[in-house]
C-alpha cells in the first residue's frame, strides 16, 4: 500500500468573501478584490524576506560552495524566493489582515 507524504505546510485557501465584515464584498469588483490579494501577499512577502534576511545574517559564508562574495547575493535571492514561497502558501496572517484593510478602504468603510 503506498501513501503519499503529508504536507504540514500547504496552500491556505484564498480568503473568502464570506471572510470580510459583512457587505463589504459586495461594495467592491472581483478585479479590486483580487488586486487587493495580490497587493496584500507581495506586502507578506517583503516582510517576511526581511525577516529572512535576519535569520541569515549570522550564519558563516563557509560550506559546499567554499564562501566568498558571491554567497551574499545567493542568500537574497534565496531568502526572496523562501519569503514568496511562504507568503504565497498562505503566510503568517499578516496578508490577511492586509487585505481587509485594503478592501475596507476601497469599499469606503473604515
């Protein structure tokens, strides 16, 4: 019998527009709804790539790769790549929160 891994760390799925106080999703287009996603999880991601790029910040340069100044640079796009990774799979909550703010604001409410 095979079984296949389980993935502790998935996709979230998308917010919901049952998600947001109600009649706010109404107020507002499918196309701003989803810019405001997008909007909230590029905002995530930045954040966590700081966060990141902190973790990083006290591990030496040597290993496989033997070091050097070039280490630095693949540590960025590492960490920016791990930063979107996250936030596109549901991140810490940050993105949520986002998105409300940003659909709260474009349906005119406060």
């Amino acid at each position: 019998m095979s079984t296949a891994p389980i993935s502790l760390i998935g996709p979230k799925p998308a917010l919901p527009p049952a998600g947001l106080p109600p009649g706010l999703a109404s107020k507002v287009s499918p196309a701003v709804a989803a810019k405001a996603r997008a909007t909230a999880q590029d905002f995530e991601s930045v954040f966590m790539n700081s966060m990141f790029g902190q973790m990083f910040t006290g591990i030496g340069t040597e290993g496989p790769f033997g070091g050097g100044p070039a280490t630095g640079v693949w540590r960025s796009f590492l960490t920016d790549e791990y930063a979107k990774s996250f936030a596109k799979a549901g991140g810490i909550g940050i993105g949520d929160q986002v998105y409300r703010a940003l659909i709260a604001q474009q349906a005119g409410t406060k």
